[in-house]
C-alpha cells in the first residue's frame, strides 16, 4: 500500500471552489453604487454648465471640485473593470 505522504503528493492540488454567488452579490452592489454616484457626478457637471451659460462665467464647480469629480469617475471606472475582468477570468474557468 501506498503511504499516507506518497498519496497526498500523487493527488492533484484542489482547485479553490469560487463562490460564484458571492462575486454576483458583490459586483451587483458595486454597479447599483457606481450608478448612483456617476448620475450625481453627472447631475453636478450639469449644473455647472447650466450655470456658466446662465450667469455668465459663474463657476458652481471649482477646478479643484471638477478635479476631484473626474477622480471619482476614474476610481469607478477602474473598478468595474476589474470586475469585469474578474468575472470574465470565472466565467472562462467554467466556474458558473
């Protein structure tokens, strides 16, 4: 008979099960979250513009409070791209 080390070196490594529901779970709130802040990322880039058309070069955004809506934007983007990627790496794992 085989020994207990020689059968746990014979037996392929398990993969780690992914908790597909957990990452659909997850991704869903990232989206719902992401969606609700670029519309109010929008809706203020919105204002502003009104705002500069109707009183005449009057800034209701800063640079720095563009700059930082811009941020924001990038972060959200970044993020769900990687989600996409994740969820890309477990759809072609056959994992779903």
């Amino acid at each position: 008979p085989m020994s207990a080390v020689a059968q746990l070196k014979k037996a392929a490594p398990a993969k780690p099960a992914v908790d597909f529901q957990a990452h659909a779970e997850s991704d869903a709130i990232l989206m719902r979250r992401s969606g609700r802040a670029m519309g109010a990322i929008a809706g203020l880039i919105g204002e502003n513009l009104s705002r500069l058309d109707i009183e005449d070069d009057s800034d209701f955004l800063t640079p720095s409070a563009l700059s930082g809506l811009l941020e924001a934007v990038q972060l959200l983007a970044d993020q769900l791209a990687e989600r996409g990627e994740d969820l890309g790496e477990i759809i072609a794992a056959g994992s779903v």
